[in-house]
C-alpha cells in the first residue's frame, strides 16, 4: 500500500501594491507527496494567495489517489 502525505513549506511572495509599496507576504506551500521505497516523491504542489483553497485542492489529490481515479 502506498503512503501519501501532505507537506507544508513556507513560501516567501513579494508583492507590489498599486503604489509601488513592496510587502513581503509568507503563504504556504502544498506538496502532495508519494512514498516509494524509502523516498517521498512529489506528485504535484499547490500554492495561492488562498491557503484554505490551495490546501482543499491538496486533499481532494489525496482522497483520489487513495481511491485510484
């Protein structure tokens, strides 16, 4: 049976607003992962301004691989 996990890294995004003011925003950073053997392989990375949907999507990828779709 293979192991699928969810791991979250820090992203560091500058952004500029409509002035010219650059922020310095940290949002993270999805990775749907696959252990094969003894080594964890990403299948796919999801990142957005909107972490709740960025890490829906990440496990809506889980519930699917599990199920073999």
């Amino acid at each position: 049976m293979k192991k699928y996990r969810i791991k979250t890294i820090k992203c560091y995004v500058v952004g500029a607003d409509k002035y010219g003011c650059e922020d310095l925003y940290v949002i993270p950073k999805y990775k749907v992962q696959v252990k094969i053997l003894f080594v964890w392989i990403t299948v796919k990375s999801f990142i957005d301004m909107d972490t709740d949907y960025a890490k829906n999507c990440a496990e809506e990828l889980i519930g699917n691989l599990k199920e073999g779709i």
